[in-house]
C-alpha cells in the first residue's frame, strides 16, 4: 500500500507536488492528525490524488456522492470542498473511532451538515439505499474499503449511479504487487479480480490511473 503516486523517482514526484499541489491547509492538518493519531496513515489516500478527484468532482457536476470507507475524512473533505452548497454525501465506515476525526474536520469546513455517516458494513447500506429508491440518484461513488468487498461494492455503486455517473475504486495497484504473480494474499487476490472484471465490462468506460496507489475510474454508460 501507498500514499504516493508510484513509479516516480523522489525527485519528480517532489517535483509534481511543487508544480501542481494546492492543498487547502485544513487538509495538510487533517493529514498530519492522521500521521499521528493513526497506526495506519498509509490508508489515506494522497494528497495529489484529493486534488485530482476535487477536480473530478467538479467537472462532473456532481450534486449527490457515497463513499466507500471513509477513515478519518480526507477523501470526503476534498471532494465536498469542491462541491457546492447543494451537493450531498453518503459516508460508510465500521469505525466510530476513526470518523470522529473525520467529523472534527467536517465541523471546521462548514460540511458536516452536508455528509450523512452511515456506521456498519457498506453492503447493507448500500442494500439500503436501494431498496429505498436511491438506484440512479448518485452522480459519483469512492471505493476505498476492504479490499475482499470489492466487487460488491461496485455493484451496488453501480446501481446507485445514475447514467454518466463515476466509479472511482482505489488501491488498484496494491504498491505494485498486483502484479506480483508470486503474491497470492486474499486482499491482492481481490484487487486482481475486480480489475479484471472492471475491465471487460462493457457497462462502463474506464480508465486506470496511476496517480496514489491506482485509480481506476468508470464512468457508467447512459
């Protein structure tokens, strides 16, 4: 796993950072809190790639997003930071622990009010939603939690979406290792299907992007 783009020497990825970062000081904290408070700082995504999405985001018009694992909020906050006054999210995570963080931060950005945390297994919220009518009423999911879940996840994600809408799914370069042929680990195993899947799925149009630890993105056709 990784918190910076791969496949970049120190030197150009210090070089891309330099030349393309904005990242909103309330981030950089958010990011820093993590790196102490957490055992598992490498969960977040990176900062290159919070800005990528926000950017995302925008271009999309997106008014209703859900996220996959949400940890200490750095994804959330970038993306509805970039959003405007009208836009809502759906927020999944088991972790009361780490998403209080996440709420300080949204409290301080002026969203909290804007994002709805749902504490439990994603699938059943997800499950939720749908059954309740929410299939074709998001513009844009993140998927960044456990790894086996994968494709339940986008599934359901694609359910949810509207036509046109975006799939973003996370870590789908595992720091290299999914193409480790001699790296058989369930959560490996996991991110290998779901790229192959994601791949020969004529549902979407895709593009994997090698920008924090892989990024595949799937825009959901009309």
């Amino acid at each position: 796993m990784s918190n910076r783009t791969i496949g970049l020497s120190d030197e150009v990825y210090a070089y891309l950072l330099e030349h393309s970062l904005r990242e909103p000081e309330l981030l950089r904290r958010l990011r820093d809190e993590t790196a102490r408070a957490t055992e598992m700082p490498n969960m977040q995504i990176a900062p290159e790639q919070g800005q990528f999405m926000a950017l995302l985001v925008q271009l999309l018009g997106v008014r209703r997003a859900i996220e996959i694992g949400t940890f200490t909020g750095y994804s959330s906050l970038a993306v509805m930071m970039a959003l405007p006054a009208d836009a809502r999210m759906v927020c999944c995570d088991v972790s009361k622990e780490f998403t209080d963080i996440a709420r300080r931060y949204w409290s301080e950005a002026g969203v909290a009010d804007r994002i709805e945390l749902r504490l439990g297994p994603a699938l059943g919220t997800m499950d939720e939603l749908i059954a309740r009518g929410g299939a074709g009423s998001f513009d844009f999911a993140f998927i960044d939690a456990d790894k086996e879940n994968y494709d339940g996840y986008y599934e359901r994600a694609l359910l949810l979406l509207r036509g046109g809408g975006l799939i973003a799914i996370d870590n789908v370069l595992w720091s290299g290792s999914v193409a480790d042929r001699s790296n058989r680990e369930a959560s490996t195993e996991a991110i290998r299907r779901i790229n192959r899947k994601v791949a020969a799925d004529r549902r979407v149009s895709i593009s994997m992007v090698p920008i924090g630890d892989g990024l595949t993105l799937a825009r959901k056709l009309p």
